[in-house]
C-alpha cells in the first residue's frame, strides 16, 4: 500500500490543513491599517480649524453689533420736529459739544427767534439722508417758513457720546438774513 496519494488527488489530510490555515488566518484580527493612523491628525487639525472658525465669526457679529451706532432717524425726525414746533432749546441739546462751545444755549434760540421773526416760522420740514458711513449722515431739510418757497439746508450728524449730534450745518438754519449782511 502506497502511502502516497495518487497524482491529482488529494489527501483529506492536506485538504483539511489547507482549510484551518486559512480559517485561522481568517480570524486573527487585522492590524490597524498605518494609513488611518496618518489621517487621523489631519481630521482632528481640520475639525479644529471648523470649529475656530464657528467661534470666531460668532464672536465678530457679536462685536461688531455692539460697535454700530443706532439708526439716525429719529434724530433726524427730532430736528426737524424741534425745527417746526420751535423747541430751540432741545435743538440746542442736539449740537455736538464743539458747535455747543460757540456759543450758550440762550444765544443759539434767540437768533432762531430773530430768523422766525424775520422768515417766518418753520411750518414744514421734510429731511432726505446720505450716510457717508456708519457715523456720519449728511442731512438735507427741506424747510417752509412763513409764505416763502421751500428752501433746502445740509446738516452733518456725527455719532458721539452715545448718539447723534449736529456736528456741522448750513447757516441757514440759524443765521438771520440781517445778521449775514453784517458779518
């Protein structure tokens, strides 16, 4: 009896060898793959870099809505209702300090008197914008006094000391005819 098996067959011996090496094979675990390990870095650096982003630009908005100065409409609407209901005084409390520093208050609402006087008293102003940037508006008025055709003055708000103040404007608002002749 020939021990050997026969050519192209095979022992069941080696046939079942064959199957356990490759079932054990099959079962060992695998070793982490070196690539995912190389990549791991890079995600960990770029869901950082996502996050500080996130937090940054939240940051900024938040921070630079503190910064933007409130709208100056109702600055605008008060000037103009101080203009026509003749308010000098609070018109006044609307100069920025520098215009304030030219003159009192008491000197400021009696030329407003002595143009009253002599145009008549503002009946109607309407006021259009140009905001130059986020604290600098030009205002236009639009101004009827008295019987005369409407007449267009400039005003400049400037944003200081926590709102709006008239830091420059046409002299027409204040400045009578008479008192130009003179100066």
């Amino acid at each position: 009896m020939n021990d050997r098996p026969q050519p192209g067959s095979r022992s069941p011996d080696y046939a079942r060898a064959g199957r356990d090496e490759r079932r054990a094979y099959e079962v060992a675990p695998k070793p982490a793959p070196r690539r995912a390990l190389r990549i791991l870095p890079v995600a960990l650096g770029i869901l950082a870099g996502v996050v500080l982003v996130i937090v940054g630009a939240t940051l900024l908005s938040h921070g630079s809505g503190a910064a933007q100065p409130p709208s100056f409409t109702p600055t605008a609407r008060q000037v103009c209702d101080d203009l026509t209901a003749q308010r000098y005084d609070d018109l006044y409390g609307l100069l920025s300090p520098a215009q304030q520093q030219i003159g009192p208050s008491d000197q400021f609402v009696a030329v407003q008197r002595q143009l009253d006087a002599e145009l008549g008293a503002t009946h109607t102003c309407v006021y259009s914008a140009a905001q130059q940037d986020v604290s600098h508006v030009t205002l236009t008025l639009t101004l009827t006094r008295g019987s005369a055709p409407a007449a267009k003055a400039q005003a400049q708000l400037t944003y200081e000391q926590q709102g709006w103040r008239i830091s420059d404007y046409n002299t027409s608002l204040v400045v009578a005819p008479t008192q130009r002749a003179i100066s």
